[in-house]
C-alpha cells in the first residue's frame, strides 16, 4: 500500500474504472497516454489511486484469452501504487437500492463512495451521476482539471 503522510492525505482520490485499466493493458491508441498519465499520478505520490476487485476480476475475464501471466503482472504492479476500494455487502446493497441502469457501475460508484474518492475517472462518464460528492470525469478530462 502506499505510504501516507500528513501531505499525502489532501491530494486528489482518483477511483479508476475498469475501462482505464484496460486502456493501458491493450495499448489503445486514443486512450492509452492519457490513461497511464493518471496512473503515473499515484506512482508519483501525486493523487491517491484505487481500483475497485470488481475491476481486476472483470478484466481477468474479459482478456481471458490473452497472456494470464501478462495481465497479473500488471496487477502486481498496479498493486504497488494503487490501493482496492472495499466492494463487500453494504455496497452491494446500497447498488441493488441506487436504481442505476447497469448493475456493475453501481458497484463501481457505492465502491467509489466507500474509499471517499473525490474523482471517478472512466471513460464512461454518462453512465455515473452527477455530483454527490465526487467528480465524474474521463483521464483526458482530469488532467486538464
């Protein structure tokens, strides 16, 4: 986990969905510089970072097919910089009763409540509320904040 200190704690707490991580392990072209500058954020002890284990079990699923070895390299990597949002029963919960469309960006954002994240960076900002408390915005949207 990362070290805090007194400083460490006012900095920025980016909650970084599933579609960022992704971004970087692909090497999408549009996305990918924009999404690593984030990240680089945590590992420069300039913002705080999270990830919810929701993120790290759908992207295990979803690059199945791809190299296993690769993807949990990535993720002991991140491990290093980045800390994990609890997703246990009280989000759960609080997703069945939040009344959003998708099922899993509910568990994203009550994980993102959880961990106190003021900012919630995907690139999928429409599928997220507005407002309570934390600012939805994509990584290119954030670093010209």
């Amino acid at each position: 986990m990362p070290v805090q200190s007194a400083s460490y704690k006012n900095m920025d707490r980016l909650f970084i969905d599933t579609n960022v991580l992704l971004d970087v392990l692909e090497s999408r072209p549009t996305f990918v510089a924009d999404s690593l500058r984030v990240i680089a954020l945590a590992k420069s002890r300039q913002a705080r970072a999270a990830v919810s284990p929701l993120s790290l079990s759908d992207i295990t699923y979803i690059l199945r097919k791809s190299e296993q070895d690769r993807v949990l390299r990535f993720f002991l990597e991140l491990r290093r910089e980045l800390e994990i949002a609890a997703l246990g029963e009280a989000e759960v919960d609080r997703s069945l009763a939040s009344g959003m469309a998708d099922f899993e960006d509910a568990l994203q954002w009550q994980a993102a409540h959880t961990w106190n994240a003021t900012h919630l960076i995907t690139r999928n900002t429409s599928d997220f509320p507005c407002g309570e408390g934390i600012v939805v915005a994509s990584p290119s949207e954030y670093l010209a904040l």
